[in-house]
C-alpha cells in the first residue's frame, strides 16, 4: 500500500502533538523543572531544533498542553449542554459528567504543578493565570446557558459560582489522589451531588 505523504502542515502538526505528549510524559514524571527540553526532545524522537521550532520555550509548551486538555473537557460538556433532554435528563448528565472528572488522574498532576509553578515563577503566573481567567469565563457562560434552558435562576453571581465550582472540583480530586482508600468514586459523587443540587440546579434537596 502506498504510503500517504504529510503536507508540510501536517508534518508540523504532528511534531507539535509528539512533542506535547512527550512533554506530558516529562513533565508527570519530572516535574516542570526537572524536564529539560533535550529530555523533551529525545523522548518524542526530535532535537532540540525541532523543539524550538513549534514552541519558544518550555512555558509556552505547558500552557498549550493545559489548553489541549481544557479543550477535551470543554468538549465534552458541549456535547452535553447541545443534546435535547429534560431538566432531569440534564442535570443528570452534567452531574456524571463532574462526578467522572476527578476520578480522571492522568493530567492532575500537570494542573497540580502548573499551580505550584504559578506560585514560584511570576512570568509563568502571567500566562497561566490568563489562561485560567479565560477557562472560568467559558465555564460562566455555561453556567448561565444552563440556568437559562431549565429555568432556574442561579443562587449567587455566576462568577463566583464558578470559583466555587473550581475549588471543589480540584479539592475533591486532590484528597482522591492522595487517598483513593477514602475518598472513593462514590462519595465524591455524593458530595458532588449535593453541590449541584443546592447550588448549581436550584433545589431544596
């Protein structure tokens, strides 16, 4: 079978996922720090040209691996706010669909250590905290799709609701990954559950 030829697009956008996904590898394994970009490189089977050919430096690369993650997600909430349902059916799958999230550890640690870098590294808190502040605004304007579809007016301000929602969402995931043995699948649902009743649908139990 002939073997199809990459466009020069393709070529580039395929280096550019290697290289992404090799750095997730580094940076899991590592830390942001510890991962060189020649690790970088050698693990995704490039140079250190290469490297610098799709990304200015190693800040860049991580941010673009946050949004290619945030993409994922935003994604499938998308596909679950654009389905017909009932406001039963909705909020049902917006809870399942929250209640799966933090039990998904295989990017937790880079948002983990986005944050700490963000603490210690005042150019990287720049990028990162805009990137964030541009996250909670597509998740606003959920919130307020969601609350305009069912009817139901929201508690409090939506930004603040997403700050919320943020927190324990990060919160319930942090305390899962350091003891799955307690904070199991089913109780983070619960608490999830009760959130999402009380302050997200709107209702009394």
């Amino acid at each position: 079978m002939k073997r199809t030829r990459l466009t020069r697009e393709q070529s580039r956008e395929q280096t550019r996922e290697r290289l992404l996904d090799a750095a997730h590898a580094m940076f899991t394994k590592k830390g942001f720090i510890g991962a060189s970009v020649e690790d970088i490189a050698f693990a995704a089977g490039y140079t250190r040209g290469a490297f610098y050919s799709n990304f200015t430096d190693k800040a860049e690369l991580f941010v673009e691996l946050l949004r290619r993650d945030h993409e994922k997600v935003q994604a499938g909430l998308r596909a679950i706010v654009d389905l017909p349902a009932s406001r039963d059916e909705l909020e049902a799958r917006v809870l399942a669909y929250y209640s799966r999230l933090p039990q998904e550890t295989d990017t937790f640690v880079l948002w983990a250590e986005a944050k700490l870098l963000a603490m210690r590294d005042a150019d990287f808190a720049a990028r990162f905290n805009a990137f964030m502040n541009g996250k909670r605004e597509e998740l606003k304007a959920y919130i307020e799709e969601f609350s305009a579809r069912v009817g139901t007016p929201l508690p409090m301000d939506p930004e603040i609701l997403v700050i919320g929602l943020v927190a324990l969402c990060d919160g319930v995931q942090l305390l899962g990954t350091a003891d799955p043995q307690r904070i199991t699948a089913p109780l983070v649902e619960q608490v999830l559950a009760g959130f999402f009743s009380r302050v997200v649908f709107g209702r009394d139990a």
